[in-house]
C-alpha cells in the first residue's frame, strides 16, 4: 500500500484537535476516515486506540492518527498491540526520527498540550518523512520476536 491512507480517532479531550487535523487532510486530499469520538461526552481513550490500531493491523489503513488530551494514554493503549509503533512526538524533529529510524505506523497528540500550528506542523513532518529502512529495519523486526 503506497498511498497514505489514515485512520483517525479520539476521546472526548483530543476532540476539537482531531477535527481540525480531518479538515487539514481534506484540503491535502489525503484519505482519512473517522472513527470516532463522534462528540465531546466523556469515553474512554482505550476503546478509540483499538479501533485505530486493529485498522492498522489487518491492512485496510496505513497509517493511524489517534487525539486525546496529552496524546499519552493513546500511545500506551495502542502500543499493547504487535505490530504498532505509535509515537507521541513533542516537536517535529521526534516525528521526522520517529519515521526515518522507527517507522512510527501511529502518530498521537495532546489537544491539551499542543497548539493547532504545532500539532500540524507535527503532522505535517510525519506524513511527509520515509522511514529509512536499512539497519533500522532489523531493529523493528526485534521488537516483533
Ligand atoms: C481525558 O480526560 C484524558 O485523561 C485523556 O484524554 C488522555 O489525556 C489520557 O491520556
């Protein structure tokens, strides 16, 4: 799967963010489907992890976007699951490195932590930088063993 196709979540706290980045990738013509929080009621980030991360693994999306108030509950939630390398970047040199050397397949964001500019400026740069294969290849693979 060559072209990027993104599934986004959030909880109740990374709401406002994770329309405002859905917005962001409409105008860049870049395939996302929501999969909720669909309001601001109070949920559970576990729940929205999930559906993201199993998205992920049986191939239908190739990237995932996951939002909640510091983005830190989503990391752990879908980093519980083979196969997902979610990253919590907190400027866009971690999310180019994430990509380049970890081939992060989840980026997650704080609403309460980050600006509209930064957080895209963040996404911006994970969405754009390759991961660089090579060496860093074998260290991906041992995470898996
Ligand atoms: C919800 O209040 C908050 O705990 C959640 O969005 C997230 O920040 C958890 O890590």
């Amino acid at each position: 799967m060559n072209k990027i196709k993104i599934a986004i979540a959030s909880d109740h706290g990374g709401f406002d963010l994770k329309n405002e980045i859905i917005n962001y990738l409409a105008l860049q013509k870049i395939d996302v489907f929501d999969f909720g929080t669909h309001d601001k009621n109070s949920c559970d980030y576990p729940v929205y992890a999930k559906k993201v991360t199993l998205a992920i693994l049986n191939n239908d999306f190739n990237r995932g976007i996951l939002v909640c108030g510091t983005g830190i509950g989503m990391q752990i939630a879908a980093n519980r699951f083979k196969g997902i390398r979610a990253v919590c970047p907190g400027n866009s040199y971690c999310a180019k490195m994430s990509r380049l050397h970890n081939d992060s397949n989840i980026l997650t964001l704080g609403q309460r932590v980050l600006g509209v500019d930064a957080a895209l400026e963040i996404l911006n740069v994970w969405l754009n930088t390759p991961f660089e294969g090579g060496r860093h290849q074998k260290r991906i693979d041992m995470l898996d063993e």
